[in-house]
C-alpha cells in the first residue's frame, strides 16, 4: 500500500463518474477515503467494491465538506490528494505521482495540479482556462479547507508551495452535457455566491488568503476577486465576458466555447448581481413586482412580440420586393422604399470611409468593400443587424413608459448598434481572411455581443425609470 499519500474524493449520485476516477488512480495503490453526501444511486455500492472508506455527511457548501472530510477520516500517509468525482488523472501526472517521495518535497506544502476543464465534450482551452492551476495536493495536517470561502472552494497551506504544469486532472461533469442540469446547478450556486459578496460587503466575512497578483496561483485569484468586488455590478459580467472572449481568446474555442464562455462568464455572474440586489434592497424588489403587476406584464409581452412579428416580416418583405430575382419584385419600392438598402449601403460606406481615415486603401461598391492587401466583404442581408434592431425597437416601443423617453432611447440605441456594425465591418476588413470561418461565426459573435450590449442598457434604462421611481415612492 502506498505509504506517501491518500485520495480524498467528494461525491453524490456520482455512479457516472466515480468508477472513471478510480480507474485512473487503481494503479497508485494508495488509501482511497469517500465523503459522500447521500447518494439514491451506487455511487456507495462502486466506492466500497473498490475498497474504499466510505463516511456519509449532510452537505452545506464544499468548504464545509472538505473540512469534515480532512478532520474526520483516519488518514495515516503525509499527504493527501483532494478531489472531485468528475475528476480523472491523466497518465502524465499518474507517473509523477508514482515517484513522489516525501523526503523530495521537505520544504513543500502544497502541490498544484494543471486541470483541463471539458464542456459537452471539448476541452476548453482559452478564456483564461488553460493553464489552470489547483492546489489538490497538499501536506496532510498542515493543509486545510478556506471557510472563509461559500461556494469557489480552496485549499490554504502555510509555507512553501509547488506547481506541476506538466501533470493533469480532466474535469469533465457528463451531467453538464444536459443544459438544464448545468442551469439548475449554477443557479443554486449564484445563490450563495450572492451571499457570499453581501457578506463581504457588510464585513461579516474576510478573505483569508493574501491578495497578491504576482503571488502564487490562489493568491492571485484572491487579488482579483477584490478587484471584481469593486466592479460595478451589472457592467462587470459584460466586461468579464468579453475580456475572456478577446483579452483571453475564448473566442478561438469554437461554438461550444462560446456557449461556456457566455454562461459561466456572463450568464452565471448577471444572476448573482440580480440576486445581490434582490438581497440588500428587498423592498425594491417588492415595489418592483408591484409595479409589474399594475402594468400587466402579459399586455407588454403580447404587444413586444405583435411588434416584433411585424418589424420581421416588414424586413422579409421589403427584401423580397426588392430582390431582382423574386416574382414579386418592385420597382416603386426598390427606388422609394428601400430603407434595407439604403441602410446597406450607409454601413459599406460608413465602414470605407472610417478604413480610409486609418490608413488603409479601401473601394466599395453598393454592398460590398475591399480592403487593398487584406480582404473583401460582401455586406449581405444577415450582415445588416435588423434582427437584433427589431428586437430592441420592439421591446422599447412596447415597455410602458412616455414616448418621449421611448423616442430618445430608440435612435440612440439604433445609432449605437449600427456604429457597433460598422466597427465590425472595420475590424474585418483589415484581419479577416476566409480561414478564419473555421475557426468561428463572427455573425454568431456579433449576435451575442449586442444582445449582451441591449440587454444591458435595456435593464438600466428600466431601472432609472423616473415613472416606477415615483411609483415606488406613492406605494
């Protein structure tokens, strides 16, 4: 038996993933100890066939748990290695683990493992999650669980530590592959993170780790969490987002890289402020549910989608009548009415004129611009943003508030989505080539980038609504 270290593992209804982990590991004959929290399956039944140490313990949060686990089985090596069900070890670190002795690392306490983190089957390898580092080893009695922390659990040991960047764990939950499993789940974890942050911001909790950006891999995460903490709450998912799509080149993982990056970065991070403010301004909320019941949310949803429904289908029609090629063609609206083209051709010579301002050589035609010794784009239908332009009309049109106020807000947010089109037009135009289509949709980034951008100005345009705050006050 393995007399330098032991394996730690949580589960719960893990029989999908607990017989892959311990396959992994078989071959380190080292002690193997289970903390399950309850499980309906075989996740017990696999664990104690395989010879390991089972305990059961209520679960409250993962800090808690990994803190029963270290205080409460009888663990006899000088290391320990901490790990999640949905964890494997790759035959890489399997062998580095097979030659670990003690007496090498006398000045070591911790040891940090590089993870591979998996989505729907494909590793996610940019967005700033790869490297990324772990501390899954650490010195047995000297290492202990950070309850200081409510959900983004960690280990914290004192003195000296290392990183193998050479030897991996694979993450891959194959629960995730079911979206709903994936929303459920975050859900209840942007809970008590929300908590969390209102703790920290009342002061009820500190961190424990010493921020430090040059400092080791936690102490760095600590450092920017409280430059996260001091973000504008709203704005910061957008700009994480978008920092991890292009600061970290997330968008170079494909579609489903996309997805993740936009859920865990995005979606995820947008919940909890929404129940961060749920938390410390309850009374807001209340007048806020008030408000909506007064304004009856069914008549503005049947009206936003009445609209959106005619502004899609007047775009289709005036494409199709004036579209040479179509039976129905006409002349009148081609020549009067052509509000599509003559948006086309707006954005082919905005985007000209401002690549020509930058230096560059560029011509265009009607719908088409080339950048000399760069690339040639052909601004088609889809390329024109009426599909987001509609949404964002319809939504603003429809909202119960004076026109006035509908009027200045619907030409300052089409003016910025085109401005935001004709950027893109710019941005490709001077680094796109026709390989890059392989790599991703920049129509599908685009997309998501304005929806993001609509959704965001859309919510603090309601929310600064002078009408619910008067509203608010008479209740």
């Amino acid at each position: 038996m393995n007399d330098q270290f032991s394996f730690i593992i949580l589960t719960y209804n893990e029989e999908m993933h607990l017989p892959r982990l311990l396959q992994s590991i078989s071959g380190l004959n080292a002690p193997v100890f289970i903390l399950d929290s309850g499980s309906s399956d075989t996740t017990v039944a696999i664990a104690t066939e395989a010879g390991a140490t089972v305990l059961q313990h209520p679960f409250e949060n993962h800090p808690k748990q990994w803190d029963f686990a270290l205080k409460n089985f009888n663990i006899q090596t000088p290391w320990v290695i901490c790990l999640d069900a949905d964890q494997v070890v790759t035959p890489l670190l399997s062998e580095k683990l097979h030659n670990f002795r003690d007496e090498d690392y006398r000045q070591v306490n911790g040891i940090y493992f590089n993870r591979k983190n998996f989505f729907k089957g494909r590793w996610i390898k940019h967005g700033g999650y790869s490297p990324f580092y772990l501390l899954k080893m650490i010195r047995y009695n000297v290492g202990y669980s950070d309850l200081n922390e409510n959900m983004d659990h960690r280990f914290i040991v004192s003195g000296e530590t290392a990183i193998w960047k050479d030897g991996y764990i694979l993450e891959e939950n194959l629960k995730e592959n079911n979206i709903s499993f994936w929303i459920d789940k975050h859900n209840r974890y942007s809970t008590l993170v929300a908590y969390e942050e209102v703790e920290r911001l009342k002061k009820i909790r500190s961190q424990t780790i010493k921020p430090r950006f040059w400092g080791s891999p936690d102490e760095r995460t600590a450092w920017l969490k409280q430059l996260w903490w001091r973000m504008p709450r709203y704005a910061r998912p957008a700009i994480y987002f978008f920092y991890r799509m292009f600061g970290q080149l997330g968008i170079l993982d494909g579609r489903t890289g996309i997805i993740f990056h936009f859920l865990q970065a995005f979606w995820f991070r947008l919940i909890v402020d929404i129940k961060i403010d749920e938390i410390l301004h309850p009374q807001k909320t209340a007048a806020l549910t008030h408000y909506s019941n007064n304004k009856s949310p069914l008549k503005f949803v049947i009206l936003f989608l009445v609209l959106f429904l005619a502004i899609f289908y007047l775009n289709v029609g005036i494409f199709a009548l004036t579209n040479p090629t179509n039976l129905h063609y006409s002349a009148f609206v081609t020549h009067y009415l052509n509000y599509i083209g003559w948006l086309q051709r707006l954005l082919v010579v905005s985007s000209t004129g401002v690549l020509r301002l930058l230096g560059f050589t560029a011509i265009c035609n009607e719908d088409s611009l080339l950048v000399v010794g760069h690339t040639k784009l052909k601004l088609a239908y889809d390329c024109l943003g009426l599909g987001v332009t509609g949404f964002f009309a319809a939504f603003v049109l429809s909202y119960p508030k004076k026109w006035k106020s509908k009027i200045i807000f619907l030409i300052a947010g089409v003016t910025g989505i085109e401005l935001l089109n004709i950027a893109r037009f710019v941005l490709l135009g001077i680094f796109w080539n026709k390989h890059d289509d392989q790599l991703f949709d920049h129509h599908t980034v685009f997309n998501i980038f304005i929806y993001i951008a609509i959704a965001l100005s859309l919510y603090l345009w309601v929310r600064h609504d002078k009408e619910l705050n008067k509203n608010d006050a008479a209740n």
